[in-house]
C-alpha cells in the first residue's frame, strides 16, 4: 500500500467514525526497553512507583524479527518505525541489530535517548548498521540539564557524545538528528537556551541536523495540564500500533504504563488486534466521550487540546512528505 493511499484510508475511518477502520495501523513503535538511566522530571520515570508497575525488560532480537514479520504482513504506507514507548534504547545491547534489521525491511527506524550512553563506539555501530533518525533531549548548560534529568554530572559526557554523532550525520546525510532544548522544563528562558544550546555545536551545519524546544503535554496525568473543555476525537487509536517490550500492545505512545492492554503482537496477529473487540471497544468509548472509563485516556490531555484538529492536519500532510 502506498503512503497517499493508506492515508485516504486512514482520513475516511476517522472522519466517519468506524470502529473496524478501512486502513491498517499507520504508525508502529515497539519499546526496546522500559528500564531507564534518568529521572527526567518531564517524564513517569521520575516516578519510583511508576518503575515498579510494569515488569522491567529489554526486547529481544528474536521478537523483534517476529514483529517485523508482522508488519511485512501488512504493507502499511508508512515506512518510518518508532524504536520507543518507555525506557532509554540505548540501553538494549541489540540496538544497532534492530537499526540493521529494519533497514533489511526497507523500513526506517527513529528512537529517543538521553545520549548518555550514546558513545561515540556505539554511534559507529549504529552507523553502520543503516540510516536511522536519532532524536536526542538536551539543555544549553549543566544547571538545567541537571535539573531536568534528576541527576547531576553528565552534562559533559553526554555533550561529547552529542559533539561525536552530529559529525557522523554531518558526514552522513542519511543520519537524520534532532537535538531537542528541554532547558524551559527548569524555568528558563525557552528561545534564549535554544540559541545558547545551538551555540555548543558547530555553525551551518546541513538539514539533516536539526535543532528545537520541545514541549509536552499531559503523559496520562503525569502533568498537570489538563482542562478537560473542548472535547476532540483523539486519532492516536486509528492510526498508531504500539507495542511494548513484551509484545503488549497499548492505545498509544502515551501510555507508558500499559494500562489499558489491547493484545500481544507475539501471540497475535496485527490485524486480530486492530480489528478484535478491545481495540472496538477503546474506538466506542472515545467516539461516545467515554474518556474516564478507558485507564489510559482518563487523565490524557490530548482530547480535549484546542489544537487536536490543526495537530490532525499537520501530523498527515507531514507524512506525506516524510520517508
């Protein structure tokens, strides 16, 4: 299936409501591990109890090849693969095998990390294993980068490690990276830490090198920023197919916990998931503004974002421009 294609698709299942919706999953992530070296204050890891809800592990190659095999299944328009849920990958020693084997699937695969232990001999190994898009969160100076990530002394370490991979995707144009400013998260100044952070790296460096501030919303109630006003149909459950280290599939990237629990990817067939009665049930009650009745969405923010429909638009004309 092409991408235009799977898109119509994917617009018509949404704007009409269908519980069993006419395209396969658009977006695939798989979680390489829920374990993680940082309390970022952003995120649930801050959390000690959230540590202790899900079993910790690390995704296997063996699975991983199984669920690749699965999406081959499927032909999905999308061909970008999401290496990330809950955990730093950069911790599972099989990273770079899963970089290579979805690049053998003519799939491209994007993950997240703190950089800590992104080494300059692991960014060789992940190099040679395929092209790959690495978006890494850091902060313009120690202070903030301490604050945020809950921890101190690694602001060095992680800048060379950061200063290592933008020379091996300034060589490499097919090295996509994004380095990502999460100073603000400490109280500072947004577009002031992003220029200063810009700074620590060299000037005019190529497109496939990018720089800007993230922003977060409410992670299932892990902040505070829920208005519950103006309600809108989350997309995320006819478009998104997340799978956790073991093989769980969840509603969305948001659901770092995996409360609400759809299916096993491992045990299951992509399309018995997508089209069985949970992943009916969950479309149901989110059209019926059910949201306190599903775990995952009850304290999500992202239905009742004033800005859902323009994130709708963007996010698929988006995609028809990305690879």
């Amino acid at each position: 299936m092409n991408k235009l294609t799977h898109l119509l698709l994917l617009g018509i299942s949404y704007k009409l409501k269908l519980t069993k919706p006419l395209n396969p999953p658009y977006q695939f992530s798989i979680e390489p591990t829920n374990i993680c070296n940082f309390k970022c204050v952003f995120c649930p890891q801050s959390n000690t109890e959230h540590r202790r809800i899900r079993k910790q592990g690390y995704l296997t190659v063996e699975n991983m090849q199984l669920f690749l095999k699965q999406i081959r299944s499927v032909n999905p328009g999308n061909k970008n693969i999401s290496l990330t849920l809950d955990g730093e990958p950069t911790l599972n020693k099989a990273l770079p095998e899963f970089i290579r084997l979805i690049n053998a699937e003519g799939l491209f695969p994007r993950f997240s990390s703190n950089a800590k232990n992104l080494t300059p001999g692991l960014v060789d190994k992940l190099v040679a294993s395929g092209y790959f898009l690495a978006s890494i969160d850091f902060a313009s100076e120690a202070k903030y980068f301490d604050t945020v990530r809950g921890r101190e002394g690694d602001f060095e370490i992680v800048l060379e490690n950061l200063r290592y991979l933008v020379e091996a995707a300034r060589k490499n144009p097919k090295i996509k990276l994004e380095i990502v400013n999460i100073s603000h998260f400490s109280g500072a100044d947004t577009e002031k830490t992003l220029r200063d952070m810009k700074s620590l790296f060299p000037d005019n460096l190529p497109s496939n090198i990018a720089f800007w501030s993230r922003t977060f919303h409410n992670f299932c109630g892990h902040l505070e920023t829920n208005t519950k006003k103006n309600y809108r149909l989350c997309p995320y459950p006819w478009t998104m197919f997340t799978v956790t280290w073991s093989g769980d599939v969840v509603p969305c990237c948001r659901d770092t916990r995996a409360r609400t629990v759809l299916g096993n990817v491992f045990f299951q067939t992509i399309p018995e998931i997508w089209y069985g009665d949970r992943y009916i049930s969950l479309r149901k009650r989110l059209i019926n503004k059910e949201v306190h009745a599903i775990a995952a969405c009850r304290d999500c923010d992202l239905p009742w974002s004033s800005g859902t429909t323009r994130w709708k638009i963007q996010y698929m004309l988006s995609s028809l421009l990305r690879r």
